[in-house]
C-alpha cells in the first residue's frame, strides 16, 4: 500500500525528524531524543503534528440519531462546543475503533478517529445510515491538519495567536474562532498525553503558516516538535488506549475499562449482549502493571503467574520516562486484576515481577 504523507513532511525533515511508516502514513518519530521530548511534554510545551487523524463531518436534523446509533457514549449530553470521548461498537462484542465527537451545533458533529481506521469507520458509519436525506456525510481528513500543543506551558505559549482566553477554557470543549490570523479554526482543549493543552484543527492550505505561527509565539516557552515515539510513552503513562493494541475489533470494550463510556440508557449497537456481559461479570480486564524487578515490557510479551503459567499478554509497555521504571498494560483474568496484585512478565526466558497498579501511572 502506498503511504500517504502529511502537508508539512518538508518541514518536518528541515527540523531533523526522522520518518516512518504508522498507521498507513510517514510520520515524525522523533526530532531528538524520545526522553528529552517526552520531557519536554511533560514539564512545558511541545507540538505534534498529528494530521494523519481523520475527520468526518455529520450535518442534518439526523445525524445525533445515527451517532446514538453506532457510538456507545450518550451524545444527547452534548452541546455546542462540547467534545465527548467514546467508542463505535461492532456486532460481535469487539470495538471498531475509538473517537471523539465535537457538537458543532445541534444539527452538525464532527468524529474525529483514528489514521489507521479512517476508510474501516467511514464505511462502517455509511453502512448504519438508515436516516436517508435527513442526513449529511463528509469526510474531510484529506483536507483537515491537527496540530496537539501540549504541556503545562500550552496556554500561554497559544495565548497571543487568539482573543480566546485559553486558560480559562474547560476540558474538552471547543471554539471555532480566529487563531493566528486564520478565521473557523477549531481550538480544542483535549489531547492524548495528560499534561494538558490544545489542539488544533486547520485547512490543509493555512498548516504551514499556523505551525509556523505557534513555533513563533511558543519561542519564549522553549517550544519544540515532538514526535510519535514521545506521545506513546505519554499517553502510556496516563493508561490511554492505544487502538490496534490495547483495543480492537475482537476484544470488549467492557474487558478494556471502556465502561465508563458505554452507556445503556439508549440502544446502540451491540448494547443488548454488552449489557448481559456486564451483568454476569467479566472474566479479564486490562490492567496497568509496574515492574518490581529491572527491565522493560514490550507488546506481546506473556504475562504469567508466579508459577509461569500464561495469564495473558502484555498490549502496551515501555520504561516510563518519569517514573524511571517498566510499565505496561495487559489483559488479565480478573482475579489478578486487584492493584497491588502480583504477576510476571517473562522477558526471554526470565520471570520478572510486577504490580498491577491502578491507571494513570503518573498522577496529574
């Protein structure tokens, strides 16, 4: 399959990047260092270019009946300038991807999802259509940048580039508004590493100019491009799910702690049998761990009991920058899911022991 590229892969490779294939596009990984990025995320301001994201616009009087549908979170508690996390449900039990939803207004949403999934949702979403005309879909992600200004600096390195007062915007909502001289760019206050932040959606023809911008007003603020390397070990830190590792299309959403998201006050897909799944309980969840003895979990390693009996595997594992120590997450059978319960991940042919913690590993 050919890859596709972002609009500011120049820019991207004049600033030292290396590029590689993710998620079907060549994308950043790394200017730097992944520790010294990470860092800087954490203690004061980076930016991501994350425009290989996709975006969908649903507009008409239909379009909450058909996102009540096919997404488990209840949109109806939405309002303009809100973002709700949530999950689109398949029919065996599994989860076809996980997104966000913006209420532009009570007749227009945008579902922002995941790079590798675009073409799987978009024709997932048409596939639910039964609203016919009340109803308009456009997929927009070919034309749509999104830049993520994270960290505790993120305000105030933003705050000159529009008359919104940043600092004082809730999270996850938005404002369509003016931002460095651009007019109906989307300023949202979400973002996938838990320092807090921003992120940003523009055309495709203003990318250059808004990414140069922010670079400019983030100077004084130590700014720098962070790469994807840096933002899996953020958001791993505050026990994100990674779709593709932690979730897919056959593992339940209620086994990945996506309860909280799944709400069974309306039907949507799949409710009924994901209701009586909670109701006779679970046999796993996905938990966080963190080793005890020295070394590093990486994906697909097993995770074992005391006797080195497999319980399951690790999905995500890296050694966490600020806590100095492996962590990871994994599937395991409930009665190992308890924190402070005891288990092994066996690296190479040695057990090492580790902790299920609770989530997030590093504590806002």
């Amino acid at each position: 399959m050919e890859l596709k590229h972002v609009p500011l892969e120049k820019i991207h490779e004049q600033l030292g990047a290396k590029m590689v294939p993710f998620a079907g596009f060549l994308m950043p990984v790394r200017y730097s260092s992944d520790i010294e990025e990470h860092q800087t995320v954490r203690n004061g301001v980076g930016i991501f270019d994350v425009s290989h994201m996709g975006e969908f616009i649903l507009k008409g009087e239909k379009a909450i009946d058909l996102i009540q549908k096919v997404s488990a979170n209840d949109a109806s508690l939405l309002y303009d300038g809100k973002v709700q996390y949530s999950y689109l449900p398949n029919s065996e039990g599994g989860v076809v991807d996980d997104l966000l939803i913006y209420q532009i207004s009570n007749i227009e949403y945008m579902l922002v999802v995941n790079a590798s999934n675009i073409e799987k949702d978009w024709n997932w979403i048409q596939s639910q259509n039964e609203f016919g005309s009340g109803l308009e879909m456009v997929n927009i992600s070919d034309g749509t940048c999104l830049f993520a200004v994270q960290g505790p600096l993120a305000a105030q390195a933003l705050q000159p580039l529009t008359d919104v007062l940043l600092d004082s915007m809730s999270y996850y909502t938005f404002e369509k508004t003016d931002f460095a001289g651009f007019p109906n760019v989307i300023v949202s206050a979400t973002g996938y590493t838990g320092a807090g932040g921003f992120e940003i959606y523009v055309a495709n023809e203003q990318a250059e100019a808004v990414w140069k911008a922010i670079m400019k007003a983030g100077e004084p603020f130590g700014i720098k491009p962070i790469g994807l390397g840096a933002r899996d070990t953020l958001r791993l830190e505050m026990g994100y799910c990674l779709y593709g590792n932690d979730v897919d299309d056959t593992v339940s959403p209620l086994e990945a702690g996506l309860g909280w998201v799944t709400k069974f006050t309306k039907p949507f897909i799949n409710s009924e049998s994901l209701e009586n799944q909670k109701k006779e309980g679970l046999k796993r969840k996905l938990v966080g761990f963190e080793l005890v003895d020295r070394g590093i979990p990486r994906s697909h390693y097993e995770l074992c009991d005391a006797d080195g009996n497999r319980i399951g595997e690790v999905t995500s594992g890296t050694q966490s920058p600020t806590l100095s120590k492996g962590i990871g997450m994994g599937y395991v059978p409930t009665e190992y899911s308890k924190p402070g319960s005891e288990i092994y991940v066996k690296v190479r042919d040695r057990l090492l022991k580790a902790q299920v913690v609770k989530l997030p590993f590093v504590k806002k």
